[in-house]
C-alpha cells in the first residue's frame, strides 16, 4: 500500500512538474507579447497585407492603398534582415514594448511596437494585442508625369503627385520607366508608425530614345531645308540660316550643307516639355561676282544659326514644330 501511494505521488509530481513546463513554454511563446509581433513581420514577408493589417489593429489612411498587399508588400519588407525581436519593457500597468533590431538595405534600425493585455486564453495566459494606431504615409512627386513604379507596381499620379499608406517596418522605391521619359529611383525607409518621411521626388529627364527621336526630325527638317535652298538658289531661305552679300551670285553655283547639327537639351516648364534652343552651323559655297571690279571668286562662308521648336507628344507619336521669325 505504501509503495501504491508513493508510485500515485511520484505520478502526480511528474505530471505537475509537466503542466508547469507545458504552462511556462506557451507563456513564454503564444501569451508573449512578441509572439504578435513575430507573426506580424511574417505577414510582411510574405506580402499577406490583410493577416498584417488585423494583427497591427490599423486604421488606413485616406490615401492610395496599392502598397498594402502582395507584390508591392512583400518587395518593401524584402530587405529586411538579421530580425531580433528583443524583450518586452513595461509601459504601465497593461503595456509592454517590444523593441525590434533590423538591418533594412543595409542600414541598421530599431521599431518599438507598443502592445497592450486585451485579456486571457485558456484562463491562464494573458493575451497580447498591439495597440491601435493609423498606417503611416509617403508621399510621391513626378515631375511631368501621371505615372510611375513604386515598389515594381505601376502607380497612377494624378498632377504628378500622389499619397500611399504604407506598413512599417519597410523600404519603398518609385521610379519611371517610359520610352520617352525617366526618372531614377528614389528610395525611403519606413520606421515607425510616425513615417515622417521626406517626399520621393522623381526628378523625370528624357530618355536617348527621346533625345534621338527628336534629333532626328531636326535633322531631317535642316537637311530638307538646306536641299530646298539650294534647289531653289536662295540666299536668303525660310530657313534658320541666311547669307548677306553686296556682290552678284553666279545662278547654279549656290549649295547649301549643313556642317553641325544641334545637340537635344529636352526640359520641364510650365507642365510641359520644351526643347531648348538649338544651336548649330550651316556652309555656303557660291561662285560671286563683285560688282565694282567684276572679278569673281569663290566663296565659302559657315554661319552660325539658332531656332526655337514647339514639341507636341500624344502616345507613342512626337512632333517637332519649328518656330523661325523672319
């Protein structure tokens, strides 16, 4: 009997000693307070935006929400690395901080989630929530633009400017990519919920594609226009460049050539996209007579010209208008 009795309390210390090892392991991992905070920033890498925002208790922010989900998420919480989660520090009666260390692109930061006792589960354990708080925002500016790729999404820009709600902890690129224009990537790194970041300003230039196909259309408008002079034996054409003399011309012997052609400078103003003025060299060669002796020469004479364009983009189609005064 005292050896049944001893064998029963054996038993019974045994299975106490296991209910509070079962009871400290799920207290020290469910009933945690950074077991929220670790499933959260899972959520994050996996671009699961709406498991996120239920677990962060957010509000969305009157702003574009196409950063809150999927490719855009994921891609923002991608370079982060090297997560510890630290231990919590009291903020009161019923809170706690976890502080949380990360490598994000490269640069070594720190986010403190505030979380708060919302109640018990299993009637032991304590049940951690986050504190409720509103997404922070970025904003993002393009010059000359109604588009642009935040975070490899296209993103509509009305006026050129736009506003996100972005989760935190995360890095968010924009840039443009179009045929014709560009802008290289501009980056912030979100921290904390405050976000109090500075704008991504795109600052948009032209593209070689752009620059050439202009070029182009002014190379080919001189060349048109010094053909038609010298077809038309001017010396004075509708064109940038002209020649003034007091001595005869021999007919048949005017040839116009066009010997450098302006470089493409393509820049923002009022809205629009101008073409700076171009700037170039045209060469007359002629035969003249001088009207006093009436010895004739050759004459080979460059004069430098300049003109001003009108530059009109619909789609995929760009044309170039000269502007020339007379």
């Amino acid at each position: 009997m005292v050896k049944t009795a001893a064998g029963w309390l054996l038993g019974l210390m045994l299975a106490a000693a296991g209910a509070i090892v079962c009871i400290n392991l799920v207290s020290s991992s469910v009933a945690s307070p950074q077991q929220p905070v670790k499933e959260y920033l899972q959520a994050l890498q996996k671009g699961e935006g709406e498991e996120a925002l239920g677990l962060l208790r957010a509000k969305v922010p009157s702003a574009n929400a196409a950063m809150l989900d999927g490719t855009a998420l994921q891609t923002a919480a991608s370079k982060m690395s090297d997560v510890k989660v630290g231990n919590p520090e009291a903020r009161g009666s019923n809170r706690m901080a976890v502080p949380v260390e990360y490598t994000l692109d490269g640069n070594r930061l720190h986010t403190e989630f505030l979380m708060e006792r919302t109640g018990t589960q299993w009637l032991f354990f304590t049940k951690w929530a986050f504190v409720p708080t509103t997404l922070p925002t970025i904003d993002v500016t393009v010059v000359n633009a109604s588009e642009a790729t935040l975070n490899g999404v296209p993103v509509n820009m009305p006026n050129g400017r736009n506003t996100f709600a972005v989760f935190f902890p995360g890095k968010y690129e924009a840039s443009l990519n179009g045929t014709y224009f560009e802008a290289p990537p501009a980056s912030a790194l979100v921290s904390s919920r405050d976000g109090g970041q500075a704008p991504l300003n795109l600052q948009t230039r032209s593209t070689k594609a752009m620059n050439e196909a202009v070029a182009g259309k002014v190379r080919e408008f001189l060349d048109t226009c010094a053909a038609q002079a010298t077809e038309q034996q001017r010396l004075q054409p509708d064109c940038p460049f002209y020649h003034v003399s007091n001595a005869r011309v021999v007919d048949g012997t005017i040839k116009w050539a066009i010997t450098e052609y302006p470089k493409i400078t393509i820049e923002p103003f009022g809205g629009k996209w101008v073409v700076a003025p171009l700037n170039g060299k045209a060469t007359l060669t002629a035969r003249e007579i001088d009207l006093f002796t009436g010895y004739g020469k050759d004459l080979s004479v460059e004069h430098d010209f300049s003109f001003t364009t009108q530059l009109d983009i619909s789609g995929d189609t760009v044309t170039v208008t000269p502007l020339l005064t007379f």
